[in-house]
C-alpha cells in the first residue's frame, strides 16, 4: 500500500498541478516516513518470549507515532488522495 502511495504522489508531483502538488510532496513525504519505520523493525530470528515481546513492542511504537503522523498529515492532503488514505 505504501508504494503505491509513493507512486501515487510521485506521479502528480511530474504533473506540476498548482492544486495538487504540495499535497503530493506531502503524501510522498509521508509514505517514505511511514516505509523508513517500518523497515527499521527487526524481525528476530529465534522466536522466544524475550524476542517476541521486544518486537511487539518495536511495533507498537512504530504505530503509535504513525497513527499521530496520519492524523497531523492526512488533513493537509484532502480532499486529494482520499480513496488512497482510506485504502491505508
């Protein structure tokens, strides 16, 4: 889902549309946030309680920052965009 918002917002920022192109830098913007966190995630290779219990929490946090990204960003971004933010 993330890359197609990359797509997405790439695709209009090379159509330089006055109306759209902030937004689009802004989603763009996003979606490499929200992918950089994401790939931070270590996934541990031995599952055990200790293991599982810390990459449980390393997402939750990640979530929990995004879930603030979203509300912050996903505003400014409206009314374009908006059967990609509601797919996310």
């Amino acid at each position: 889902m993330l890359v197609r918002l990359l797509e997405k917002s790439r695709k209009e920022i090379e159509k330089r549309n006055i109306k759209t192109y902030g937004r689009a830098r802004a989603l763009n913007k996003l979606a490499r946030l929200f992918l950089k966190r994401t790939r931070q995630i270590e996934v541990p290779d031995r599952v055990s309680y200790d293991s599982f219990h810390g990459f449980v929490q390393e997402t939750r946090n990640v979530f929990v920052v995004t879930e603030v990204d979203i509300r912050n960003w996903f505003p400014r971004i409206s009314p374009f965009f908006i059967m990609d933010r509601r797919k996310f």
